[in-house]
C-alpha cells in the first residue's frame, strides 16, 4: 500500500510534510519547521503522530522537535547533527533504513548545506525527502560542505529513477528560475520558467518536482554541460558545480 504525503506551508517560505504509511496507519514528519503548524494539520486530519525525520540540524527544519516530542512522543530520528538542537532516539547515516510500517525510507548522504544532512527515499513508491540539498531548479548554499560534498550529494539524488517524486523544503522556484534564466537559454527551461511565474502569481506550490524535471533544467545538476557560459573549460564537474554555486550566491536578479 502507498505512502501518502500531505505537504503544507510553514514559516515564510518552508513546506512541512506528513508521511502516512498507508497500510499500518503510522505517520511521520518530514523536519519540524513549525510544531503548531504541524500539530495543526494532524489534528485536521485525525492523524496521530509517530515518528520525526530530520534531515538536517538547521532551526527551520529541527526546531519543532522538543514541542513535537512533548506532544506526541513520536520517535526522533536523523544525523547526529541534530543534536546540536535537542535529542535524537536513533542517529542515522547512509544506508541506513527507516520502517514506517510497511514503509522501507533509505537514507541517502546529501551532505554540503550542511555536513550530515541526510534524504530519505522511499524506492516502493519513488517518493523522496531532501530538504535542503535539492531545490526545484536550485540547490542549497554551501554553508558546512565543500562543492565536492554537495556535487557528489546532487549527484547521489540524480542517479535515482527520473520519475521520482521530490519533495523539497522551500518554496524558491521563482527566483531560482530567474537565475537559471541568466546561465540557460534552453527552451525547455524557458516553458518551466514561465509556467513556475505563472503558478507563484496565482499563489500555488512548485514543489514537489521529479528527478527528471530537475535533471533536464536544473542549472546545478547540468553545469557540467553549462560550464562555458561560466567561461570555464576543461574543469571537473565539481569545479564547474563550484562556479554555478558563487554565481547564485552572487545573483542580484
């Protein structure tokens, strides 16, 4: 029986997500960027809570923890990492596995925005959780990892199947699309663009994306293929990802 994930805004920008194994009826969060958001939409539901999976230690995504935990005595599980912010009831690492019921997460590396952060893919139902590594049409910044980190992170969570749903934390598409806009001139980036611009100006969601979506006009997984608009020839792939990473950080657009 499939997981079904009800995903909901949080916070300025975050999106919350509530995994439901459909066949045990065990549910988890996805990080806790807002505990009174996701309280709220378990109570909507009629779910109770079992589980916590933190992808990573930052405030807006392990923040709710300790509130979620008093609540609901869920188990909390993620990289140690998290610990820097309140306890964890099992530390995982690559190539682990979380049972949600009938439900087997794997757990993927996606280290770079930070240095154990963590996805969680679930292969039955082509369903992953990647936080902050992975954006539609974006990636996260750099602010623990090394651009080899986070390239062999992207990479990682590219390799998986292309019809893989990809739930990603932030609402950024549009003002990712703007900048892919100004590295990429392919038409098939310019109809996602536009069709990006026109979902934000009716107020709906970008995310989730797919593997193949991101895969086709991504900037971050194709800048091996746009490192000469970066003028940049003969680089590695990780150098070329480096050079497409400063230019986000420096776009004003």
């Amino acid at each position: 029986m499939p997981l079904i994930v009800r995903q909901f805004a949080c916070l300025s920008d975050n999106y919350g997500f509530l995994a439901r194994d459909e066949a045990s009826g065990l549910t988890a969060c996805v990080d806790t960027p807002d505990a009174g958001a996701i309280l709220g939409e378990l109570a909507t539901l009629g779910w109770s809570l079992d589980m916590i999976l933190n992808t990573h230690w930052h405030p807006d995504h392990a923040g709710g923890n300790a509130e979620l935990k008093a609540a609901t005595g869920a188990t909390v599980i993620g990289p140690a990492e998290v610990e820097r912010l309140s306890p964890l009831d099992r530390k995982v690492v690559h190539g682990d596995v979380v049972e949600l019921g009938e439900t087997r997460l794997q757990v993927i590396d996606a280290g770079g925005h930070t240095l154990q952060h963590i996805a969680y893919f679930d292969p039955a139902d082509r369903i992953a959780f990647v936080g902050d590594t992975l954006f539609a049409l974006g990636c996260g910044r750099l602010f623990e990892g090394t651009p080899e980190q986070m390239w062999a992170s992207l990479s990682r969570l590219a390799a998986l199947p292309e019809d893989t749903t990809v739930y990603c934390a932030h609402e950024y598409t549009a003002s990712n699309a703007r900048f892919a806009l100004s590295v990429d001139d392919d038409p098939a980036l310019k109809a996602r663009a536009e069709a990006v611009f026109a979902a934000r100006a009716r107020g709906e969601p970008t995310v989730p994306t797919t593997i193949a979506a991101e895969k086709a006009a991504n900037p971050f997984l194709r800048a091996p293929a746009l490192a000469g608009r970066l003028n940049l020839h003969g680089v590695a792939d990780h150098e070329a990802f480096a050079a497409m990473r400063a230019a986000k950080d420096a776009f004003k657009g």
